[in-house]
C-alpha cells in the first residue's frame, strides 16, 4: 500500500509514512479486502516514550483505499463520525470541504472536555471527556466488547491481563477486532496495560506474536493461521468469532472467588448493561483487589511517603493473599503505586472515582483519616 494523499501536504515524517499504510491494511488484500468496507478500526503507534498515538481508518473504494486519521487524542466516537464525514466528501468529489474540514480541525487548539466544536456547515462535535468511565452504548469500544465476548469470556481475559500474559484476540471483522482490544484494555482503569499493545498487527509484523514477553495483540481472521503456524508458547487466544478462549492458565482461579462472583453477577444482571455498569462493575472488582494500597502507605515526618509491600501482602483472606504477592510483581500494579507515590509526594491531593470506589466499598481499613487531606479535591 502507498499513501495517495496527506493532510497536511508538507507532512514529512517518513517513518510514519512508510509505517502507516501497512497498519491501514491489516489483513490478507488477496482475501478480504471486498468485506470490510465502511467498517472503523483503530491502530495504535508507540514511541520511544511510550506515548501512543492513534491511527482512526475507515475503509472505502471496496477495500482498496483506506482513510486514516493520526491523534494522540483517544476520541473514537469522534474522528469515526469524522471519517464517515470525509468518506461523504470523497464520495460526493466535494474536496473543497473536505480540505475546509481537515484546515479547521488541523488549526483548532486542543478543546476542554465538553465543549462544542464546529469545524464547517457539516461537522460539529462536542470535545468528549476521557476521564469518566465509558458508558454504552456511548463508548464503542466498550460497546462492541460487551456485545461480542460473552461473560465468562471478559472474565477470562480481565484475569489472563492480570496476570500479563501473552494475549491475542482474533476476529473477521476489524471493528469488532479493535473494539474488543481497546473495551477490555479500558476495564483495568486505574491501570494501564504496559507491554506490548498492538490492536491490530499488520501483515509483515507477524513475528511479534513469538515475543517472550507479555503482549495483547489484535490479529485479523485471515491472517491467524499464519501465527497459528509459529512456534507460540503459552498464548492466550480468544476467538471473538466463535466465543471461545483458548488457555493454559487457570488465571481466573487465581483470583479470589467473592471477588469474581460478585463480578460476574454485576455483568450478567440487565441493568448493568447500560450506561456506566459494566465500567463499574470491574472498578468495583479492582477497588476490591487493590484498594487494601492505601493501608500500606507509610508516612514519616519529614520523609517522602512510603507504599510497604509486606504490609500489603498481609491480608485477611488466604486467597487474597496468594494473588496479592503475585500482583505486587505486575508492571501495571508498580506503575500505580509509583503514579499514586508521585502525586503525593508533590503535595498534590488526587480524587477520582477509583478513590471514591475503595472508600464507598469499604475496601481499605479505614485507616483514612491519617492522610484523608491527600485524597481531597
């Protein structure tokens, strides 16, 4: 694939040139191309910093060109309506507005949340808030994993990312291939997923998937024979298709059984099913699993605060016990602590609803007021 077009024309940075048709193509071309068609997915470049950067693609022409729009803003919702927008434009040979479009957007500094923005007659949006919860059927992401991965399934897979494994989700469709990539990764908010994340793999970087350290990794239907065909040790893989989840873990096991139960049963009640419940639900089970950090926070006049991993470890439940000495050894735990110890040691009070959560569940001691004043707005 070679780019037909840019926004703007001066735009030279030739990595992302050469990097960025392959990812708008992430499937066998000889095989699909006719259908996917119309359909959204998201890519994900990562820098040296590990700051990433979204591609948002649109395929048109049957499959043959593919619109693709680069942000480091995570606002699917909006650059999805955008493309179907400019899909229109090009459609309708309208390229005055589509350039009047790209201009306005291209000029317009970054908005607050929650405030409208107009970019021509046809396009206005207001600038979403990416702090709150996902809520559906607003976040698509979440929307379409909830939609296409069964119960016992998101359970599977929040328990195999808790336990960082090599993880790869499979399907025929892309949107739902990336939704379900970027919907289950949001699900372990406070934190974040810090290996290898790649929401779709494109054709030539297949041998990723032979990495020896933990990924989650999206692969499209029409390729996975072709990993299938590798030497893979000890991947999880779910088949968004047929609903199944291939493990030799028993990861779910490892988690404490009342805090599984009271997840699963949040899921599989209707009410949940809208608006933030399903968000919520896994907040609540991670407020469960990791709120108990706040008793082990150390404090000394006159010395930085402290997080004591024995006193975190030292739980009332054996089962809770078991999983805390392996979660103490998770990058994604270690960069909470470390982000929670940064905060607080600058003087800086946090509140956020995984606070909120710890404190109306009851999940720490209640040691709280000691450092209440840290946890204020």
């Amino acid at each position: 694939p070679v780019v037909l077009w840019k926004f703007p024309e001066d735009f030279g940075d030739q990595v992302v040139l050469q990097t960025v048709p392959k990812f708008c193509f992430p499937f066998d071309i000889e095989r699909v191309s006719q259908h996917q068609v119309g359909q959204h997915f998201t890519f994900v470049l990562t820098d040296i910093e590990s700051k990433q950067r979204f591609g948002f693609c649109r395929l048109t022409s049957g499959g043959k060109i593919c619109l693709c729009i680069l942000s480091y803003l995570p606002w699917f919702e909006v650059y999805y309506k955008l493309l179907n927008t400019l899909a229109d434009y090009l459609a309708k040979e309208l390229e005055n507005d589509l350039n009047e479009t790209l201009q306005s957007l291209y000029n317009h500094p970054v908005p607050k949340a929650n405030t409208p923005v107009s970019l021509s007659m046809h396009s206005y949006f207001i600038a979403p808030d990416v702090t709150g919860l996902p809520t559906i059927p607003e976040s698509r992401n979440l929307t379409e994993y909830f939609v296409a991965v069964d119960v016992n399934n998101m359970l599977q897979l929040y328990a195999s990312m808790l336990h960082e494994r090599r993880v790869i989700i499979t399907s025929s469709k892309l949107s739902t291939l990336t939704a379900c990539l970027h919907g289950s990764v949001a699900l372990l908010y406070p934190m974040y997923w810090q290996h290898i994340y790649i929401p779709v793999l494109p054709p030539h970087l297949l041998d990723y998937c032979c990495a020896p350290m933990p990924y989650l990794i999206g692969i499209h239907a029409s390729l996975i024979e072709r990993v299938k065909n590798k030497s893979l040790e000890d991947v999880v893989m779910l088949n968004v298709d047929t609903n199944t989840l291939e493990s030799p873990f028993n990861d779910l096991n490892n988690l404490p059984s009342d805090v599984v139960s009271a997840l699963k049963n949040k899921l599989k009640k209707q009410s949940t099913a809208t608006g933030d419940g399903v968000a919520r639900a896994f907040l609540r089970a991670q407020a469960a699993l990791f709120g108990s950090y706040r008793d082990a926070l150390r404090y000394k006049p006159g010395e930085p605060i402290t997080f004591c991993e024995e006193s975190f470890v030292k739980h009332r439940s054996s089962l809770m016990k078991q999983f805390l000495e392996t979660a103490v050894n998770l990058q994604l735990f270690k960069q909470f602590i470390d982000g929670r110890l940064a905060k607080l040691n600058a003087g800086r009070g946090f509140s956020d609803v995984f606070e909120e959560e710890i404190t109306s569940g009851g999940f720490c001691g209640g040691k709280d007021v000691q450092y209440d004043y840290t946890f204020s707005e």
